[in-house]
C-alpha cells in the first residue's frame, strides 16, 4: 500500500527533531540546541489512527548562510520539498516570526505543495496568543503544539491525515496491475532494464547518475498478464551533491517498495555489491516483500569459470539478511537473460500467497520440535501448543506457546527456518508472531 511522504521543514532550532521523535515514538533524530545538527534527511515510518504515513526530518534552512554544511542541508531539504505529499512548515512559537521564516516559505510556495502550518514550543495561553502574527507568513492557518509536551499533537496528525487522504484514496483506486518496483544506486541501470523488459525506449537513459528524476510507472504486457513497473532512480543533477545523491533516491525507494508487489534489487556488477546496496535491499526485507536480486552489465564484467559464484557468495555474505532472494545475472543493455525475469517475478508472487493448512503445518511442528527441544529458562521449558498461517503476501505464521518470554530468538529463527525449507518458500520472506495461548 502506498503511503504519503510527510516532509517536516523550517529554519534551525524550531524543534524539527523534537517532532520528529514525537510522531515516530523512537528517539531516532539527535536533539540538541545548536543549529545544524540535524545534517541528513531522517526517514521513519509513522502512524496515527491506522493511516501510515513516511516522515521526513531535515536539517534546518538557512536562506542566506555561506556555510558548506548548511548549504548542503538547503540543499537536502529543497529535495525532501520536492518528493514529499505534504510540507510541514514548522515554527518557534517562543521566538515569533522571523525574516527566515518568511525565506522559508516563500522557497516552500516555489514548490506549489500541500503546506500544513505548525507552530511549535506553545505551552501556555499567553504564548498561544502569539501565533497569529504567523498568518503573514501566507501559507494558511497555523496549528499551535508542543512537540516536547505534546500538546496539540492530536489535532495536528489529524489535519496531517485530512491533507494526504488523496493518497490513500489513489491507492485504493490503483489497477489490478502486478507492481514491481526497480531499486538499486543511481546509474546501476535501472531505466535501462525497464526500457528493455518494455521493449522500447520509455525512460530517458544516461551515464549522469540521477537522470530520472521521479518515480515513474510504466505499463506491460507479457505472455497475457499485465505488470506496472516503478522506476525509481535517483534525483537530478544539482550543484556539487554528486557524492551524496545515492543518499537521495531513498526516499523515492520507499515510497515506490511500498506500492509494489514484487521487488526488484538492481545491483551494479561492474562495481559489485555494496553498503549501499545492502541498504536499499534492507528498504525491501523490512516491508516484507518478495525481491529478486539482479546482478546488471554483467556483459562487460571480465570473468572466469568461477566469476559467478564468487559474486553469489559475495551477495550473500553482503545481503544475508535477504537469502530468500532469487539472483539473476543480466545484461540489460544486451538483454541477455532479461526475459527470465518475469518468469521470477510470476515465481516469487506465487510463493508469496502459498498456503498451508493448519493439520499440515502442525505435523511439521512437532516434527521440528522432536529434532531439538525448545528451551528452558529459570527451570521452565518453552510448551508449544499449536501454530496456524493467518496471512499471506507475506505468508504470516502464528504460534501459540505457554509463555512467549521463553521463546529465545535463536529457537524462533530455527522454526522460521524449518517453515521455509519444508514448505519451499522461496522468493519471498515470511513472518513469524509468537503469542500466548489465552492472548
């Protein structure tokens, strides 16, 4: 399911991070009182009354600064503007409004986006009295809340909710298509692939990294089924920011994983696998979808009889996490092998939506129970009564045991294991839930 980007913006010290923390529950931005700290965009996934929504902290914008540093967080702030649903404009309530308030706002208006005005640090009627004067600012009514108390917070997501529900509605009027998303670093050949899995030039392709600029859905047709393919490049070539643009198609990715299907990891194999690409592929594996690793240019990669699977290993040791996965090696430029990918995605999907019957995988419970015993803690042994699949896309496990605090994890990843070498499940992750029989 698609979800909105929630960009929150503003000039430094306005309490960005503080909000930031606030709406995701988890002290994840660093919060101090010198300006600039907050350096990158921060990414987290947030909720509020069952809507979910992605949150953008940025640095703070300095309309007239000469200081690298704060030029380049300008500089990731416009792009996080340029990507986001919604902008939250946040200001000091304290402080009142400022000359680089106003910088700020008239560079938001430049972008024509959805702004929601919040004015933060407001904790008393007198201090609530002072948010008028930021109607001059001319971007709509201000919202008074306290991120450090939060105060307001209520009404302040359900305006957030109120501006993005033209999202979800899209969402829930989207095609039947199978949606596969293309991820991987800028210039790993993302659009080249689409162009040839297409079969002619739909996407601009180039050697700059960042060439496409936006996530972009193309429609296809292959052996009688219909696929959307999201491209998901990196940004536009901007200033001197080239050795930060990889950081820059994160947000694109996750928007684009998320609408998708079936995932596919484009990987660079002239350079090899990389922090990065582990990075990106973590993007897919957290949300649980069905991937498919792609090795590209492989054509021009100087090999041997044991090149392959030496690249294998390096994948693997490099993206464990993810060893669910299926690895293609292509050529998209060529089109070598191309053609195998949607036999994979057809395969993946399937695997995704595999069902087992309770009677089934309960026989192979206490089969897996008898070849290692669960474990014991404080003299008391783990009891499991029964297991049962509640989902699918991903396959979703539940199993009911005496009590969950004795479920080690390491006894936890061994079922899981057994789950997906017994049942095939192949190309996709699996989830596992461990509750107590009277939950």
């Amino acid at each position: 399911m698609a979800k909105p980007i929630v960009a929150v913006v503003g000039r430094p010290n306005v309490g960005k991070s503080t909000l930031f923390n606030k709406l995701v529950g988890e002290r994840i931005a660093i919060v101090e009182d010198t300006p600039g700290v907050t350096r990158d965009r921060i990414i987290a996934d947030a909720e509020w009354q069952n809507h979910h929504f992605t949150l953008i902290d940025t640095g703070g914008i300095e309309p007239h600064t000469k200081d690298d540093i704060l030029l380049q967080m300008r500089v990731q702030a416009e792009l996080a503007i340029d990507m986001a649903d919604l902008i939250v404009l946040l200001v000091d309530g304290r402080e009142g409004m400022t000359a680089s308030d106003l910088e700020v706002a008239n560079m938001i208006r430049k972008h024509s986006k959805n702004v929601l005005l919040a004015v933060n640090k407001v904790d008393s009627q007198q201090l609530e009295n002072n948010i008028f004067e930021f109607y001059n600012l001319g971007i709509g009514e201000p919202i008074a809340i306290s991120a450090e108390q939060g105060l307001g917070l209520g009404d302040f997501l359900d305006e957030v909710i109120e501006r993005v529900k033209k999202v979800y509605d899209e969402d829930a009027q989207e095609d039947d298509n199978l949606k596969i998303a293309v991820i991987g670093k800028p210039n790993a050949g993302k659009s080249t692939l689409i162009n040839k899995m297409v079969g002619h030039d739909r996407l601009i392709v180039s050697d700059v990294p960042g060439t496409t600029r936006d996530a972009i859905d193309t429609e296809v047709r292959f052996n009688g089924r219909d696929y959307t393919l999201i491209d998901t490049a990196g940004l536009r070539k901007k200033k001197k920011i080239y050795e930060d643009i990889e950081r820059y198609s994160i947000v694109r990715a996750i928007a684009a994983v998320d609408r998708s299907d079936v995932v596919l990891v484009l990987i660079d194999g002239e350079k090899g696998v990389t922090e990065q690409d582990a990075k990106i592929a973590g993007i897919a594996h957290n949300r649980s979808k069905p991937s498919i690793i792609i090795v590209n240019k492989w054509d021009i990669v100087e090999k041997d009889t044991k090149t392959m699977d030496k690249m294998k290993r390096e994948i693997r040791d490099t993206l464990s996490f993810i060893d669910y996965a299926p690895i293609l090696f292509i050529s998209a430029k060529t089109g070598q092998r191309v053609s195998k990918i949607y036999e994979t995605i057809d395969f993946v999907k399937s695997q995704t939506e595999k069902r087992i019957t309770t009677g089934k995988l309960n026989e192979a419970m206490t089969e897996f129970i008898m070849m290692k015993q669960p474990p014991t803690k404080s003299g008391r042994r783990l009891k499991i009564f029964y297991a049962s699949q509640t989902g699918v896309n991903p396959p979703t496990f539940v199993v009911f045991v005496n009590d969950a605090t004795l479920m080690h994890f390491s006894y936890q990843r061994y079922l899981e294991n057994k789950i997906r070498d017994t049942f095939d499940f192949d190309g996709t992750p699996i989830r596992f839930f461990v509750r107590e029989r009277n939950d």
